[in-house]
C-alpha cells in the first residue's frame, strides 16, 4: 500500500507543473461497530461475519461486529482543462483481521466537449438510486431492499445535460437449469438516466436493458435467449429542515445483468425458452435536520421477486432503520442505527418463513 501511494505522488509531482493538472486527493476511513441478530428459522443459514455455512436448521446467529468497512477509500480527482477524471481504491480488512487488500473502486476520465460529456472506465451507472442514507452493511442504502442499483462497471457513456446514457458490460450470467455451455454476446449491457434537480426538490427517471443467448453443451443441446429490463423513476422534496424521498423500480431478470434485488438468475424452462423473474422494489426515506451538527432519518425498502418456475415460491423484504447522522467536527461523524429486516417466504418452495434480522451500532467515519 505504502508503494502505491508513493507511486501515486510521484506522477502527480511530476505531471502537474508540465500538464497544468489539478490534482487533489482525498481518503475516507470507515469503521462498522455492530450488534447482529439473525434468525433463520430452521432454514440454512450462512454466517453473519463470512465464515462457513452454519448447520442446517440453526435457529439463530447472533455476532459482534467490529470491522474495518470495505468501503474505506483513498483516491484523487484529477482536471486538466477539458480533460478530467477519477481513481478511487477500496481498503479492505484481510481475512482474520490480518493486512489490508486493495481493489479498484472507480477509475475514468471525462472529456467535455462542450455540448456534452463523453466518459471511459468504471463508475456508477445510471440504474442507481441513492436516496437512503441507511449506513449497516457497508453503507447499505436501501439498495437491492427497495432501491436500484447496478453497482460500479466498465462503461462508455455520453451526457447531455440531465441525461446520460451508457454502454456497459454485459454481465452474461448463467441460466439455473441448463449444463455448462457457451454464452454468446452481441450486445452491450445499456442504460439511460435523466433527472433534474431544483430549489426544494429534484427527480430522476431511468431504464436498462441486457441480451445475450446461451449454447447449451449438454444433452438439453438448445440455444437460449435471456433478456434483462428494469424501468424506475426516484424523486425527492424539502419542506424546510424537512425531507421526504421516494424510489421505485420494477423488471425481470435483474440478476442476470447486475443489478441488485433479484434473489436468482433467470431459469430453463425445459425447452427451448427460460422461466423469469420478476423484480419489485419500493423505497420511502424521511429526515429531519435538528441542528447543523444533527441529522435524524428513517427509512423503510420493500423487495418482491416472483419467479415463473413452478414450485417457487413468491419472495419479499421488508427492511427498516432509524439513525441519527452527527457530526463530531468537519469531516467526522457518528451514525448510531438500529435496523429490522424481515425476510418473508423462503423462495426455495418451501413455502416456510425465511426468518428475520435485528441490528443495533454505529458507523464512524472520518473524511480527510
């Protein structure tokens, strides 16, 4: 790590006084202190810190958490004239504790061209809905629980304005049902935003859409189309020291094109077609600014999947939090949160309670 940085310093010594670049660097560290509580009403369970899987029919796991978050980061803009651009890396906590390990979060440059922007390399898409602050399991956010989400991907897009659209990779994900084979790519993964912002509120629309096909090896021999959409729209008021947000999304397939809320991929339907899945998601958050130095929030996601295959049961989440956001000093903060996650029908067609989950704890932060 300390190589990386060193490098990192030495080109921008070197390039700014010949480039004319601006360089600025920035670093978040990030701690999740938790209580964890998680019922799994005899289904099976896994282990809330990462570990192997629990036995079957384990009612009940409960942890302490105390972890370095892996969304700790270090990175630098970067701007020369019309030329600009991003690297972040993501500081993870090894195995155990043990040395940190480093992964790339984002990196892109920007060309703004005047009547637009043209922009290369990974970032945000724009099938992202960040209207929660919600901070448990790494800055959580509602996201997959009510609010859409694609995560950050290789990308080429172009905005004008308020609108942006995107050429992404295309995820390719496998089909339940069907024997190791090849997958046959044609397309980019695509997606369009548009939204604007205002004085007390602001909106935002978007939409994606993936395709590839699927070659059968095995003895099922059939090639297969699997397509992927999602439609969704968030908006957002200010009453004062008041606000309201709200998002919504809808489609099938999600988790064969990356986007989170989707609790399995796509599935043959034994003959020459799949079995999809259809994804809903609603989120509701709400605040209250105290003071300069005190935030409070709350905020409720609804997840439902509900799958063609015969014999899966239809899924949902409920996922709840209440926080306040304090600021201890510029650029250090506090977030106590207590969280309740109720996980309905358990999809696998057992037609059984899937259980629920408590959280009690605080995120600690420190921007520099």
């Amino acid at each position: 790590m300390k190589k990386l940085i060193l490098v990192i310093a030495a080109v921008a010594l070197i390039a700014s006084p010949a480039m004319a670049v601006d360089w600025n660097f920035y670093g978040s560290a990030r701690m999740a202190t938790y209580y964890n509580s998680r019922d799994y009403n005899n289904g099976t369970p896994a282990d809330l810190n990462g570990g192997p899987a629990l036995p079957a029919g384990t009612d009940e796991d409960d942890e302490f958490q105390w972890d370095l978050q892996g969304n700790s980061r270090l990175g630098a803009t970067v701007k020369a004239e019309n030329i600009s651009g991003r690297f972040e890396v993501a500081l993870r906590q090894g195995d155990g504790g043990g040395d940190e390990t480093v992964n790339t979060r984002r990196i892109f440059g920007t060309w703004d061209f005047g009547a637009g922007k043209l922009k290369v390399g990974k970032d945000y898409s724009p099938v992202s809905q960040f209207i929660s602050g919600q901070v448990f399991d790494g800055d959580a956010g509602l996201l997959g629980n009510g609010a859409a989400y694609a995560g950050r991907e290789g990308q080429i897009s172009l905005s004008f304005g308020g609108f942006e659209i995107a050429a992404i990779t295309n995820k390719g994900n496998n089909i339940r049902g069907l024997d190791t084979g090849d997958q046959d790519i044609y397309l980019p993964k695509m997606e369009a935003g548009w939204g604007m912002s205002f004085d007390t509120w602001n909106f935002g629309v978007m939409g994606g859409f993936q395709y590839f096909s699927y070659e059968d090896a095995g003895p099922n021999d059939e090639d297969v189309d699997v397509t992927a959409w999602i439609i969704g729209g968030d908006a957002g008021v200010n009453f004062g020291p008041a606000y309201v947000k709200g998002a919504v999304s809808y489609g099938e397939n999600w988790s064969n094109a990356g986007w989170a809320g989707a609790v399995a991929p796509a599935a043959f339907d034994g003959d020459d077609d799949i079995d999809s899945i259809t994804t809903l998601q609603v989120a509701l958050v709400g605040g209250f600014k105290f003071t300069d130095q005190m935030t409070f929030e709350v905020g409720a996601g609804y997840n439902d999947n509900d799958s063609d295959v015969k014999g899966e049961d239809e899924s949902d989440v409920w996922a709840y939090y209440g926080q306040a956001v304090i600021s201890l000093a510029p650029g250090v903060w506090l977030i106590p949160e207590v969280g309740y996650y109720n996980y309905g029908d358990d999809f696998g067609g057992t037609g059984k309670d899937a259980g629920d989950q408590i959280y009690l704890g605080a995120k600690w932060q420190i921007d520099f």
